[in-house]
C-alpha cells in the first residue's frame, strides 16, 4: 500500500472514529438523564483530549505515515 493510500484510509478511519465518539455522546444525552449526558459530555473531552494531546496523537501519527 503506497502512503498516500495509507494516509488517505487513515484520515477516513479518524473520521469514523470521531463520528462514532460523537454518535456515543447523543446516544447517551437521549436519554434525557443530566447526569448521563454530563458523563457523555466528560468521555468525549476525555477521549478528545486523549487524541489530541496524548503522548502519541493522530498527527504524529499522520507525520510518520507521510515521512
């Protein structure tokens, strides 16, 4: 697999992942429950945070595909 083939699933597969975080975080605020939407609410700052920020994050990640 060349890397721009690569890079390109990678950058899809992100894209889903953030679509599924997202679809958890509206599963769990219809539910019309605050403390569950506020839990909801917390694991994806958490996750988010985790992504963005970690020690391995998706741009390194994107950095050594494209290197």
């Amino acid at each position: 697999m060349t890397r721009n083939s690569l890079l390109k699933k990678f950058d899809k597969e992100t894209e889903n992942l953030w679509e599924q975080i997202y679809t958890i975080k509206e599963l769990l605020e219809s539910a019309d429950d605050f403390e569950l939407s506020e839990l909801g609410n917390k694991f994806l700052d958490q996750v988010a945070e985790g992504i963005e920020e970690g020690d391995i994050t998706v741009e390194n990640i994107r950095d050594q595909i494209v290197s």
